[in-house]
C-alpha cells in the first residue's frame, strides 16, 4: 500500500507539511495559535458540515508550486484542501481582518443583546469572536428578527433569535439519531431551526445538540439560570454507560453538581458524544469517579479565580511562591483569609476613613 504523499503550506509564514486531502483549517489547527481562523460552523466531527458561516475565510496568496498565481477571492478554509507549494495568509492580510469584521457584523445584525441573562455567556463562540474580530457598534438600524417561543422537549430550550444559522444541530441529530425531527424551515432572511409540528426532540443522544451549538440558541433547560460557568468549577468524570463512553465534564460547586457536558478539546468540539442519561439523570457526584480538574484555557472567564491546584494552571506552586511572596488562594474565599476581616477592629472608632494601617496594627 502506498503511502500517502504530503504537501508543504505554509501559513502566515510558518510551514508543515500535511496529508494530502487536509484542508488549510486543519492544517493550521496543526500549527496552532492565532494562525489558526476562527470557525463557527465547522465541526470536525460532523460530516459536510463548514462552509456556511464564512468567518475562517483566508487569503490564498500563492496557489502551489506549479501554479503560483494567487486565488482571486478568499477561501473558506474549511473547505478548500492544501496544495504542495500553497502559500495562506490568515492574519497577516489586512483583507481577511478586514473581512472577518464585516463578517462578524453580519452575524450580529439580528443576534439579541442579551448576554447578561444568556446561560451560554462565558462560553459562547460568538461572543469570543465578535471580542476578537468584531467592531465596538453596529451600523443596523432596523428591527431585528423576532420569532415565536417554540417547545422543542423537557429537556433542551429553543431561542430562535439567538441563532446564527451554522447547521450544527441539524447535521448532529441527523448523523447521530434515527429520525431526526427538526431541521430549516423557510428561506433567506425567514430560515430558522423548528420542528415545524411542534415535537419534543425525543432521542438517547439528542442532547449533544446543545453542546455543538457555538451560541445560546439552544441550551439545558436543567442548567438554565441556576448559575454562570465560571462560579462553578469543571472536573473530568467518567462511569459505566451501556449507551455512551461515560466520560464527561462535572460543573461543580462545592459538592454540587449543577451541569453535566461532553468534554471538549482546545478548537471547542466534543471529544465523545455523550448519552441522555449521563448528561441530564446523572446529577450526584456519588454517581461519578472523579478524575480531576478540567484543563481550561487561561485566557477564559472560565479559568477566572481558579489558581493553582484548582483548574487551567500549569505553574508550579514553588515559582507562584517565590514571585509573589505567598501561595494564591481561591477568590471565593476571600473573606476568610482577608487581613482586613478582623472583627475586633471596629470602624466606627476609627477617626476619618479607614485605612490599611489601621488593620495592620499590632
């Protein structure tokens, strides 16, 4: 059997050489980092998925060794394939910045202005990409899109007007289910996700369409308003499943399990799909063996006030220690290891405002 040939690309001057086949998004994924482009409807793990959010456009600037001449327009690159000798520009062209920012207003032009009360906020793809890529205002000046609330089961919530139309749930319920009851309805500026008749999403592993969604289209409706993500703290947790891996990620507060999701890896996709009954009949930790904290980027809000034996920290405590001059603490418990919350200093004896020195006293 022969071997598969690879190609050399090179992106935003940095080269590999990947399998023949590979597209410029995974390529770059292999490198990692900001040459990597944001990507909202592709989906690794989904078939023909890609394509139709245009956010991981690129600038082709050489098409290969044997035909140099760039491409005319850009390239999604989720869908176009690498070619021996291809040169891509992601953020080194002033056109694809240019152009992802128009992007990202046009994904925006009917999105709600609701993260606050959103369930998905602090891990939600659109609100990372309009932070990164986005304008500070909009120039739309005509009402946005509206849609009736629609009961899709007891378990997943619907908000149409959160939906920026990626497909993912779709191509999920019709790859990992037997009858898939939603789908697009309507064309143009009218599409939206419905059941049309109204049905419950009824399948063992329906529920994976929540954690493929990279908005808050569609959420957990046993999660909903209970808490943010990042006061609860995500561990790695498995158990034996006859329908599922069993592996998950526990949101956890204290002792209690508030959410239980997929795993995922650093591009954000599910590593396994897990089943109904892991993710929404499993809320206990007796239910679970707890492998360990989560590794969650540093830059994430979720990541916030976890330090060092809690989630996302690779530093060793040793260094942490001699740098600051002492071990970091949860935030949470702040108020327990204060130096200022001393209950034998009282502040209405104390002359003019309180001061530092005035709890430093011996």
């Amino acid at each position: 059997m022969s071997e598969q040939p690879k190609f050399k690309v090179t992106i935003d001057n940095i080269s590999i050489e990947v399998p023949a086949g590979t597209t410029i998004l995974n390529a770059a994924r292999m490198i990692g980092g900001e040459v990597t482009p944001p990507a909202m409807c592709y989906y690794s793990k989904l078939k023909d998925s890609g394509g139709k959010c245009r956010t991981c456009l690129v600038e082709v600037s050489k098409g290969s060794e044997k035909d140099p001449r760039p491409m005319p327009k850009l390239m999604a690159s989720c869908r176009t394939t690498v070619m021996d000798g291809m040169e891509v520009k992601n953020i080194t062209s002033e056109k694809v910045v240019d152009a992802r920012k128009g992007i990202v207003e046009f994904l925006l032009l009917n999105h709600p202005l609701d993260c606050p009360v959103c369930d998905q906020a602090g891990e939600c793809d659109l609100q990372n990409l309009s932070y990164e890529h986005g304008a500070e205002a909009t120039r739309y000046e005509f009402k946005r899109r509206t849609f009736e609330k629609e009961d899709i089961g007891p378990y997943i919530s619907l908000h149409m007007t959160r939906c920026i139309m990626c497909f993912r749930c779709v191509f999920t319920a019709d790859q990992l289910t037997d009858k898939r009851e939603h789908g697009i309805l309507e064309r143009g500026d009218h599409a939206q996700i419905s059941t049309m008749l109204n049905k419950s999403l009824d399948h063992d592993f329906i529920g994976n369409v929540i954690d493929v969604c990279p908005v808050g289209a569609l959420t957990d409706k046993t999660f909903r308003f209970k808490n943010r993500v990042w006061f609860t703290k995500p561990v790695d947790a498995h158990r034996d499943c006859p329908t599922c891996s069993g592996k998950v990620r526990l949101w956890m507060r204290g002792e209690e399990v508030f959410r239980v999701t997929a795993r995922k890896d650093q591009w954000g996709e599910v590593e396994e799909f897990i089943c109904n009954e892991c993710r929404f009949h499993k809320k206990e930790t007796k239910d679970w063996v707890i492998e360990g904290p989560s590794v969650i980027a540093r830059s994430s809000v979720i990541a916030q006030g976890h330090y060092v034996g809690n989630v996302g920290m690779k530093s060793s405590p040793a260094l942490i220690d001699k740098v600051i001059g002492k071990q970091p603490k949860y935030t949470l418990d702040i108020h327990k290891v204060s130096d200022v919350n001393r209950p034998e200093i009282h502040l209405s004896e104390i002359e003019g405002p309180a001061h530092s020195d005035d709890f430093n006293k011996k």
